[in-house]
C-alpha cells in the first residue's frame, strides 16, 4: 500500500498514454484544491492528479485521486469556459475508464472502477475547474 507510488503511476499513465497536444500540463498537485493556484501558476489547459483519501485493508486497498481538469477560455463567456472543459474532462474520463489498468515503475499494479463521478469546482468568465472521481483499487497486493 503505498500512496504516492499510486499517484505517481496515474500521473505517468496520464502524461505518456493521453494524447491531447492542446493539454500542456500533467501533474500532480499537492496541498489544497485552489482555484487562484490552478489557474495562475500552470500552463493551461492542465490535468492534476491529486490525493484525497484511501480504504486500506490486507486484501486490497482502494484510493480516491481526484483527476482536475483546468481550462482557460479568452471568449470571456461562461458557458464558452464551460463547454471546453466539459469536452477535455470527457475525453480524459474516457480515457481513464478506456485503459483502466496502469502500473508504476516499482511493480505496484491499479485499476480503475467503471464507475467516476465529476464534478464542478470552479467557473468564471476565463476558467473552469471540473474535477472527476475515479476509485482505484490496488491489485499489488
């Protein structure tokens, strides 16, 4: 069981096997889900890979990282902002449910549920924020 090793393969999975050129930003992000932070520190748009919670047991364990999915639109219209992030968080939500299994470099095996919630964190007139739920089980062990 081992957090970060987990979180470290989804962000590999993700930056080598998803290809959108547009996204210019793969990685993980730590500490709080901050808008101002998302928005003003990276390149946009970006996909983050974030830690949020862990069912540990001996059998098999299960995560929650939180994939968010930033976009910026120069339309100054919400519904614009709105509309490209909804089509890239569907395209990486596909992606993820389309190539569940992913490992890291140190032999830790994942699996991604069919089933992910998302959800809306941010909108304004130049950014959205969506961020989408996978549960992720651990078949290392």
């Amino acid at each position: 069981m081992n957090f970060y090793d987990c979180q470290t393969a989804l962000k590999a999975h993700l930056a080598t096997e998803f290809k959108k050129p547009d996204v210019r930003t793969i990685d993980i992000l730590a500490g709080e889900l901050e808008e101002d932070a998302i928005t003003s520190t990276v390149i946009l748009p970006a996909v983050f890979v974030m830690f949020r919670s862990g069912a540990l047991n001996p059998d098999r364990s299960s995560y929650e990282f939180p994939v968010v999915v930033a976009t910026e639109s120069m339309s100054l219209d919400k519904k614009t902002s709105q509309r490209n992030n909804l089509e890239l968080a569907a395209l990486v939500a596909d992606f993820l449910l389309a190539n569940p299994v992913f490992e890291s470099a140190d032999g830790g095996r994942y699996q991604i549920g069919p089933e992910m919630q998302a959800g809306l964190y941010a909108l304004n007139d130049r950014h959205c924020v969506i961020v989408l739920h996978p549960n992720i089980s651990d078949n290392s062990v």
